[in-house]
C-alpha cells in the first residue's frame, strides 16, 4: 500500500501546483461575488448587466468546479487510503489511475496562460481570393467550427451572416462560449486554403479558395477598451438581404471604421440601429483588442491595418484533391483524416499550437 500512497501523495501536490497556478481559489472568490450579485433579484432591472454578469459566472464555474472536484477527490482517496488495507489495493489502484488520467486531461488549462485566454470568442469568417469557391469554402469552415464547438459543450451564438449569390457564405460573425473558448480557438486566427476539384465548374478542375478566419476575445465590460470617439466615423445605410418578407428595408444597418487602423466593422442583423451600433462597437473592441496581441502593441495608437484573405498568407493547407492532407504551417501538425477535421476534430492541431506558444514563452 505505501507505494500507491506515494503516488496518491505525488498526485496530489501536482493537482495543488496546477490549482495556485491556475489561481482556483481566486478564482473560486471572484464566483462567490458574482453569485451573490445574481442572487439580488434587483440585478436584473438591467438586463444587459445580469446577462454579463450570468455569462461571467457560467465561464468561472466551468473552469474551477472541475479542478475543485479532482482536488477533492484525491484528497478523499488519500485518506482512505490510511484507513483501509491490502485488501482494497485492486480497488485503489484503479481509482488512482482514473484521477490520474483526469489529472492528465485537465492539466491541458496549464496551456491557457493568456490574458484573454478564459474569455468568449468571436468567430468572424470571410470568403477570400476564389469566387464562389471560396464562398463554400467559407461555409465548409463555419460548419467545421459549429461541430467543433457542440462537441465541446460550447454555446453558439449568431451575430452576423451574409450568403453567397450561388453558394456558401461571404462572411459570418459568431459568439462562441464555454470553458476557454478564446483561448482554445486563438490558434484558429489566419487564412485557411483549401484545394479541392471544384463542384462550381464543368470541367471539374483543381481550385484553390482561401477564407480569412479571425478569432478575438470578447470584450463585454465597459471600459476595457477605450476608443476615442474622434477615432471613429460611423455611418448608416439600408439594410441589404436576399428579399422576402423578412428583409430589413430601414436605414438601421451600421459600419463603423476606426481610422487609425482603416478597421472596419459593419452590422446589419438587428432591426434596431442602436443594437447594430452597440453590437459593432463590442466586435470592433475586440478586433482591436486582438490586434494588440497579435502585434504585441502597447496602445492602440501603434497599431497597423490587420491582415486580409489572400494568396501566400495562410496559416493552415487542407488537401482533398490529388490526396487528402491537413497541415498546419506554422506547428508542422498535420493528420490525412480531412474528413474528420472537417468534421470539427481539430483539437490535435489547438494542442500543438498552444505547447509551440508556451515552449516559446
């Protein structure tokens, strides 16, 4: 029994080292206030505040109730473990190695040590070089992003989608929540090609259609990022859609630009102009937000125009036609198992990306 009484005691210091690094008991404070807040009936006579206070609790409890649970439970084992003999070291044996294996799959939270990392992503994308191919290529990448998400429990929610004239999307914009979404999905931000035989022309040939997709960390409290007004031109136009009854003919659509940067955002989903205009200042937020990331600025000020869909810049290969390949440029990951990638089975190319991130840190 000693020696399983080592390992347990091994286990345990890991899981405790994991908790301080992962700030659990900080965090597991930060939750008590927030429950207290949503516990006043009063908190919702602002909606807007309770639902971000709601989506803020719902994020902190999915992070730390499980690191809570495994704490717990090797520390119930330990002592049962004092108590009982060598007649339970079958028993004990197996229920270490199932904590172990927890432990394992749990310590992947280590990876997300970014400031944004336990935010909701913004899932924003855009058809690129390559016509209607493009488009479907486009739509291919909304569909593997949605599957990805369901699989992890994640919540989807839709903020903006334009379709294609003949097929696929020219742009979409999601909401996606759950338990480091932003920091689960960071590795996702670049321009993805595709090259397949096109189904949108006769002769069937090889096509190559590229779609810009950004990830940004959702900026939801007030005052994280601030942007002078004067940085901003926001203009006003008639919605546009495919016609029908539904369609939105009032003058409620709104593109706001951030001049500095030539950052555009522009919104036509909501019948208000007012949750247009609101839904795109939060999406220009985190745009810019993850613009200083990505180009390690200071302020906002030394920011440059982002990147944009097109040839030579892409992040990830996806081979279908003349064999099947994925391959990541920039972790050298690759799987011949399009398909299931396709399929939203993508967590092979998120864990190199992140271990790459953290061995470079």
């Amino acid at each position: 029994m000693q020696p399983l009484q080592k390992q347990a005691e091994d286990l345990r210091a890991r899981v405790a080292s994991a908790c301080q690094a992962l700030h659990i008991d900080a965090r597991a404070e930060e939750l008590a206030v927030l429950d207290e807040q949503l516990a006043d009936s009063n908190v919702w006579a602002n909606v807007e505040r309770a639902q971000m206070l709601t989506r803020q609790a719902a994020s902190l409890r999915s992070q730390i109730e499980p690191w809570q649970i495994l704490r717990s439970q090797v520390s119930d084992i330990i002592e049962l473990m004092d108590l009982g003999d060598d007649s339970m070291l079958v028993e004990f044996t197996e229920q270490l190695a199932a904590l172990e294996a927890e432990y394992q799959e749990r310590r992947k939270d280590l990876l997300f040590s970014g400031e944004y990392d336990n935010r909701a992503a913004i899932l924003k994308l855009s058809a690129g070089a390559g016509g209607t191919d493009a488009q479907d290529w486009a739509e291919m990448l909304e569909r593997m992003y949605l599957r990805w998400a369901e699989k992890h429990d994640m919540q989807t929610e839709l903020v903006e989608r334009s379709t294609g004239e003949e097929a696929g999307i020219k742009n979409a914009t999601y909401i996606i929540r759950g338990a480091f979404a932003y920091g689960k999905l960071r590795s996702e931000h670049g321009v993805h090609r595709l090259v397949r035989l096109s189904p949108f022309n006769a002769d069937n040939l090889r096509q190559t259609s590229f779609a810009l997709v950004e990830i940004m960390p959702e900026m939801d409290a007030p005052g994280e990022v601030e942007i002078d007004d004067k940085d901003l031109r926001i203009d006003i136009y008639r919605s546009g859609g495919n016609g029908g009854q539904g369609v939105n003919t009032t003058d409620s659509a709104v593109r706001i630009t951030h001049l500095p940067t030539g950052t555009v955002v522009a919104i036509q989903n909501e019948r208000s102009q007012l949750q247009n205009k609101e839904t795109a200042l939060k999406i220009l937020k985190s745009r810019l937000a993850q613009m200083q990331l990505e180009q390690r600025a200071e302020t906002l000020a030394d920011l440059r125009a982002g990147e944009s869909a097109s040839w030579g810049a892409q992040i990830r290969n996806y081979v279908l036609h003349p064999y099947t390949l994925v391959k990541d440029t920039r972790t050298k990951f690759e799987t011949h198992n399009a398909r299931g990638v396709l399929d939203g089975d993508i967590d092979g190319f998120i864990e190199a990306y992140l271990e790459q991130q953290a061995a470079t840190e």
